[in-house]
C-alpha cells in the first residue's frame, strides 16, 4: 500500500519543528479539526464566523495551510475561512490509504467539506491547490460555490520539460541538499532563499524528508473545462515556469463557461503571497458578487 511518507524520524522531527514555528505565525483560529474520510484524517484550521458559503483555501505542494499566512486575516474580516492541510502532503493530515486517481482527489476533499458541515463552499487554491479545486468542481460541482485558482498547475497548460527536468535532483538523495534551494529560488521567481522565513523552512524541509504517493495531476480536457457550471476566477502570473501562462489565460477564456482570466505580468507562481493585498481584495470582490 503506498502512502505519502517521511524518508527518516529525523526528518520527520525537523519537518514538525518547522511547522510548529510557521503556525505561530497565522492568526490563532477559532477551531481545528481532524476530519476523518475513506483515505485519512484531514486537519482544517477555521478563522472567522462571518454567514454564508465559507471560503476553503487549497496550498501548493510542500507548502500546508501556513502559505496563506498573508492571505487569511484580511480575508476572514469577511468571510468564514478554512485553511486545510492537503491530504497526502507533509503536514497535520494523515493519509491511510492510497490515492489513486482524480476521482479519489475529489472524494477526500468532497468527504472534508461534509465533515467541516459545508454543503458548498467557495474554494480558493493555488499551484496544485488549484488543480485540486478544479477537479471538485469537475467531479463534484454540488460542493462548489466558486473558484479563484491562483497559477493553477496542470489545469490550463501542461509543466513544462524544463520544470520537470529540474524536479528530478530535488527527488534524488545525493542532489537534494544543493539542488532544493536552487529549485525553490527558480519556482519562487523573486530571488529568495528557501529557510528565510517559516514557509520557506517547511518547504525546503518537506522537499528534503518527504515522499509523496499522489498520482500526477492530469490536464484538464477541453470537455471537462467546458462542464464547469460556476463562477470562476482564474489569476495566472506571467512569470509563472509551471506553464505557459498566455496559453493558460486564453485556454481558461475559450472553455470556462462563466470565468474571469486575468494575466498579471509582474506575478511569479508565488502569486498568492507576492501579490497578497491584490489577491486578498480580488478575492473579496469576487466572492461578493451575487
């Protein structure tokens, strides 16, 4: 049986430590949940009581429910927000058994948001964050109020080889020491040293002492994109190296039914950070909208 794992209880320590200090850094929640499902139990993290449909914020890979640090309390003065922790990533959830397929993908997040009492929510994800919201809405579109998918990977346009050659000595144990920083500088766009901040250490940490046993994502076919039936809001970064972003701006234009897609030209894949006060705010004015 194949699960997501720690290479080491070594690894596994440092990784707890790293997360320890960058959930000191979010706002103190006003509840935490272990939500059991058929494939593990998933940790949600709840900020604000405001009514109607919450807000569920998906992370990129490595990354957990800390990378929305800049993200959560401008959002929760407005919304009721779940930070989750994607199951078979490194952090408080706990898989225990495999995931096959999207169809699996879509029944740990659908069985989440029946477990947190959500009967449809509007979903926010970034990088695989954003192929995973897309493919709720695809599976399970009952579930979906909206979307807001920040440089989505593997959603719009395929990786490029580039990226995927550059995976490979992360994965390598002999390679990863030297070749992590460098991967996360060249995926971060801006320059910065992986360990700098707390995100930065779980990450570079997750990378090093983590294997994951996720199926790759798979692009979305034309016809699946055309079945979305609620409101999207697409933000691609044109410096983004997971994909081509004018060719996912213009493939998000011709297929989604009711989307926004925008390109933001200075925004690297880190959008949801770097461009934290103009995500926030395009957020709230689109989730606002009737």
């Amino acid at each position: 049986m194949k699960l997501g794992r720690f290479t080491s209880s070594e690894g596994r320590a440092a990784f707890d430590a790293a997360y320890d200090a960058g959930l000191r850094t979010l706002p103190e929640p006003a509840e935490s949940t272990d939500v059991p499902t058929a494939f593990g139990r998933v940790r949600a993290y709840r900020f604000g009581d405001a009514p109607g449909p919450p807000l569920v914020l998906l992370h990129g890979r490595g990354a957990t429910a800390v990378s929305w640090e800049p993200n959560i309390a401008p959002l929760a003065e407005h919304l009721r927000v779940y930070a989750i922790d994607l199951l078979g990533e490194p952090g408080r959830s706990v898989q225990t058994a495999p995931i096959h397929d999207a169809d699996d993908q879509a029944a740990w997040l659908a069985e989440t948001l029946d477990g947190l009492g959500i009967e449809a929510a509007h979903l926010a994800g970034t990088s695989i964050g954003g192929w995973l919201a897309c493919n709720l809405a695809v599976h399970r579109p009952e579930k979906v109020a909206s979307l807001a998918l920040l440089d989505p990977a593997a959603t719009f346009a395929r990786f490029p080889m580039g990226m995927l050659l550059r995976t490979i000595p992360v994965l390598v144990p002999f390679t990863a020491n030297w070749a992590t920083p460098r991967f996360m500088r060249w995926i971060d766009g801006q320059g910065h040293l992986p360990g700098d901040d707390p995100l930065g250490l779980i990450i570079s940490t997750a990378l090093r002492h983590y294997r994951p046993a996720l199926p790759p994502p798979r692009l979305f076919t034309d016809d699946q994109l055309r079945s979305l039936i609620v409101p999207t809001l697409v933000l691609i970064a044109g410096r983004s190296v997971v994909h081509d972003p004018r060719r996912a701006v213009q493939r998000a234009e011709a297929l989604v039914p009711n989307v926004q897609a925008e390109l933001w030209p200075d925004a690297t894949h880190t959008i949801a950070s770097q461009c934290a006060d103009e995500v926030n705010a395009r957020i709230l004015r689109f989730t606002s909208r009737p």
